[in-house]
C-alpha cells in the first residue's frame, strides 16, 4: 500500500538518498541543485511511501491550477527506485492525480526522464500516463546523442575543422575560469538569439561547488586567449554538454571540434552517451536545422524529449 505526501525540507536527506540510488535519477534532482532557483517555482514535489519509506519521487512545481514535473528542469517525471513496478507505478499515479484534483489543480504537464539517462530500464510511468483518460503528448523536443561505444565517423567539415585546431595550436583543459567562458557565452545568445544563459554565473559557481565532479567546465585556448568553451553535465550514463560557445577566432579555428573530440576521448570514457541538448525551440515546433546539422556531424543521432499532459 502506498502513501502520497508532499516534500518538505524535513525530507531533504532522505530525497537526496533515494536520488543517488534511483535507476532513472541524475543530480539533478538533488534538492541542493533543485533549490537553487526555488525563489522561481512554487514547489510541489511529492513522495510516495511504501511502510513508511521512499519508493518514487516527483519532482514537481505548481502554478496556478497546474502540476508541472518540473519547470526548472531540463526532464523530470517520476524517479524510482530498482524494485519499482508497473503495477505501483499505475498506484502511484493514481494517487497523485486524486490528491491534486481534491487540491483544486485542473491540469498536469510531465516532462519524462529520456531513456538514455536510465542506469535501468525505467519506463514504467510512460504506461501508467498512456492508461490516462485525455493523456497526450504535447511537445517532442529533439537531442543529439552520440553512442561513445559505438561511434560513427564524423563528417568530412567536422574532421576539417579538428584537423584546423590541430594546425592553430588549440589547447582543451579542464578550467574554472567560469567568467571569462560566461562573457563568450552571453555575447554568443545576446547576438544570436537576444536571451541570456539559463544560469546566471554566479548561480553556476554555486552548483559547480555543489557537485564538482558534476559540473565540469572544458575550454579551448591558443595562448592565452580563451576560445570556446563547454560546461558538461556528467551523470552516470550521459555526458551532456549545458553550454557551448565560441568566440568568432574559436569558430575559425576549429575550437569547439577540438572540444567534443576531447570530451568524447578523455571525459565521457565511462558513460555510454554523449547528449548534446535539444535543437528544437517554441515548444518543438521549430527546428534549428544548423545547429543539428553540427551535432550530427560528430556522430550525434536522435533522441527525443517527451512532454505529456492531462487533465484531472
């Protein structure tokens, strides 16, 4: 028998615990990353006891009459644990919905975890959501992921342009020089896209010392004269690349090619998927073609993030 209970920060170690050793969680639903930005969201995460321990996890936010698994975050929809079933998760969802219709909220919108992030297999809450009357899916962003075991030959411009690093000397490291690849980062989607990054620096300093074995930041250099750059998300099964920029010399020189050979050789040896995000803006309905031309270049094939909504 399973019991719903909204999260409070009583929880938080608990939560935490149950994270690390989810089959489909990464760090970013640690309450020490999820918080950071809490001042945005109304949380409403949830969990779902069995004889009075963690089984699942939603995290989650509220806003006016909807649930949404969560804004925040890049994916999110129900974390579980190795002996979740479909069967309890079907319970689990059940629950859920009857406890926010008798809280007065209309609608859910739940962002799924993609496969590749799964260290099991974890799709148990994609049939649980299909048994919902009126469930549909209403966004399908596109990534691009490069399968490390198994990687195809990069296409012909994309071996140029790291055959032209080569020729101009660049350097890829590790660095923490997280304020001069944010000032390259912010002019590139200023001038491009008239956006800032989703973090602020001084909100990503505070996660990278959070978790730095996480967050890690590789930069291009010739001299010393910063490039490109890109902050990686390491979790146990993908490497995603959050951020990646150039300054227009690093774009000539072939900057960011030498990045993703050395994170694909160097960084991501121990998880099996290199991500590189989403290519798709306006809630999926327009694709960058450019952008995935790029990524499919190094070897990157097709992963989809699904949202689904319902009413209650």
């Amino acid at each position: 028998m399973l019991e719903i209970i909204r999260y409070t920060p009583e929880w938080q170690q608990q939560w935490n615990d149950f994270v690390a050793r989810a089959k489909n969680a990464t760090f970013l639903f640690d309450r020490r990353y999820m918080d950071y930005h809490s001042d945005r969201f109304q949380d409403a995460s949830y969990l779902f006891l069995r004889d009075g321990k963690p089984y699942a996890l939603l995290p989650a936010n509220r806003r006016d009459d909807t649930l949404y698994s969560h804004q925040g975050l890049t994916y999110g929809g129900f974390i579980l644990g190795t002996d979740a079933t479909t069967v309890h998760v079907m319970e689990a969802l059940t629950l859920l919905n009857d406890t926010l219709r008798s809280e007065g909220l209309r609608r859910v919108v739940y962002k799924a975890v993609p496969w590749i992030y799964h260290s099991l297999p974890a799709e148990e809450p994609l049939y649980a959501i299909f048994r919902i009357p009126g469930c549909r899916l209403v966004e399908r962003d596109i990534s691009t992921a490069v399968m490390t075991t198994r990687q195809l030959r990069w296409k012909k411009d994309r071996r140029h342009a790291a055959t032209v690093a080569d020729r101009c000397g660049v350097r890829v490291q590790r660095s923490r020089d997280y304020a001069a690849f944010w000032q390259v980062l912010t002019d590139n989607l200023m001038q491009r896209h008239g956006v800032r990054p989703v973090h602020s620096l001084q909100e990503m300093l505070l996660l990278e010392s959070r978790f730095p074995n996480q967050i890690q930041l590789y930069t291009a250099t010739v001299g010393d004269r910063l490039l490109a750059g890109s902050v990686v998300y390491l979790t146990p099964q993908v490497a995603h690349t959050q951020y990646i920029a150039s300054t227009p010399e690093g774009k000539r020189s072939g900057a960011v090619d030498a990045i993703v050979r050395h994170l694909l050789n160097e960084v991501a040896i121990t998880q099996p998927f290199l991500d590189f995000g989403k290519s798709t803006e306006t809630h999926s309905d327009q694709l960058n073609a450019s952008l995935l031309y790029q990524k499919e270049g190094f070897g990157g094939r097709a992963i989809c993030y699904d949202t689904y909504e319902w009413p209650l």
